[in-house]
C-alpha cells in the first residue's frame, strides 16, 4: 500500500508550513478557538492537471490521522433532478460518521460553477454549502481541487468555507530534477543527464515526469530480456519522443528557477 507523508511529497517549505499548521488544526480545533477565531472548515487546490493535488489532499489525511472520503465533481452529477443534492448529503453523512474525516471534492468547478445560469446547479451549489456550512463543529474537513479555480463560485471562497487558496504550479528546473531524481532513485541507471533531462522536460507536470521514467525503464526492461540492462540516458530521450505526442506541456509562468509548488504526484 502507498503511503502518504509530508516527507513523501516535493514541496516548497513555505507551502509545507502552512499545511502543517492546517494539519495542527484539524487535530485541534479549540487551539485556533484559544486565539478567539473558529478553525477552517476547507481549503482550495488549484493548479494545471498532474502537479498533485489529489496527493496533497491524501498526505494532509494520513498526517492528521483522518479518514479520506474522495470523490470528483463529475461523479456526483447526475441528469435527475435532486440527485446530486442526494449525493452531496450522503458523503457528507458518511464523512460525519466516520470522523474525524476529509472530504476531497476533485473538480469541485464542475459541482459548483458560478450560479445564475442554471436553476438546478443553483441547487447543487446550495446543497454543498449547506453541508460545508454544517461541518465546522463534526470533525470534517473539506479540500476542493480545481485547475479552473476562475469558474467557482464565489460564494464557495468566503465566509469561513474553502477560505484558504494553495497554488500547486508545473515545476520549475529545479524541480524537475528533484522529480527525476526521485523516480530514478531506484533505477539501475547508467550514463543519464538528469540535468540534461531536466531542461528538456520545461513545462511538463510532476506526473508527466513520473510517465517518462516509467517509459525509460520499460525500455530498458524490454533489453533485459537478452542480458542485463541498465537505463540509459537514450531511453529517456526515446522515451520523451515517444510521450511528446501525448502530454500537453504548458510553460512555467517564468523561466526564472523560483520557488515552485508541486509534489512528488502518483498520477494526480
């Protein structure tokens, strides 16, 4: 089974801080009541598809000793009238039996679009903030994730509710490297660049990296079956060109080497 761990997860250490301090709450709530304010009762992922979310979401359970109920915002549609709201409810029932507990909502922008445009997503939206509304005193804690955090809506961000934004951008060089470095750690590598890969890697996400190492050692695998192979530094330029056609990279808001936001992500 994989586990899930703050040591687990490539994060800057500003980002870091301030999950654990989530976490000190989550198992604490009177220690931000001492201070005279109410404990959170959520907070907002947001960042390109692949840099983690769902990971981060998983380590701040495992650390702060929570059961983890995930769910996205596509399963919980549905084209009944009242369904979703039915949907909402019973998540949120099984999150308060089994607590203490994290909601993960992944693609929370497609349960809870900006209102107005549609009568029944009003509903939907009104459900979901009647339930996040109703958790501050249960022992439930709710994380959003979204890559399109311009189309929730507001109502969601504000009094007390996902109140806290944390932006989990693509990685930046030194990232990568941390990433590359990772993967490969227990690889029989033999001859690779990984500085060379990671400026060729400039815009992919954490889980796009994970895919090529994967693919460079199935390569290397495959040479296996004649005698032993290690994985060479052509087998991740192969293997680059082989998934160029398939990932869709997106570039770094800077080429500057800043601070980046991103984990070490399983296919999240």
């Amino acid at each position: 089974m994989e586990s899930f761990s703050w040591d687990s997860l490539i994060l800057p250490e500003r980002i870091k801080t301030q999950l654990k301090r989530i976490q000190s709450v989550i198992e604490d709530p009177e220690s931000s009541r001492r201070y005279g304010v109410e404990p959170p009762t959520g907070l907002l992922m947001a960042g390109p598809p692949g840099t983690g979310k769902t990971t981060v979401a998983k380590a701040l359970a495992a650390e702060s000793r929570c059961s983890f109920y995930a769910i996205s915002g596509a399963d919980v549609m549905s084209k009944w009238v009242g369904e979703a709201e039915a949907n909402i409810r019973k998540l949120f029932e099984r999150a308060r039996e089994n607590r203490p507990s994290i909601v993960f909502i992944d693609e929370i922008d497609a349960l809870a679009a900006r209102r107005g445009a549609v009568e029944v997503n009003d509903s939907r939206i009104n459900q979901l903030l009647a339930e996040i509304d109703g958790v501050a005193q249960r022992g439930v804690f709710v994380v959003g994730a979204t890559n399109r955090p311009d189309q929730i809506d507001p109502a969601l961000l504000r009094g007390g509710r996902l109140s806290r934004t944390f932006e989990l951008e693509l990685p930046d060089r030194d990232g990568r490297l941390a990433l590359l470095e990772l993967y490969t750690a227990a690889m029989p590598i033999a001859g690779v660049d990984l500085d060379e890969l990671a400026r060729a890697t400039a815009g992919l996400a954490p889980a796009d990296i994970e895919a090529l190492c994967q693919e460079a050692a199935l390569a290397a695998m495959d040479r296996a079956k004649r005698g032993p192979a290690s994985v060479i530094h052509a087998d991740f330029e192969e293997a680059l060109d082989r998934l160029a056609g398939n990932l869709q990279p997106v570039e770094p808001r800077s080429t500057a080497d800043s601070d980046f936001s991103h984990t070490a992500a399983r296919g999240e």
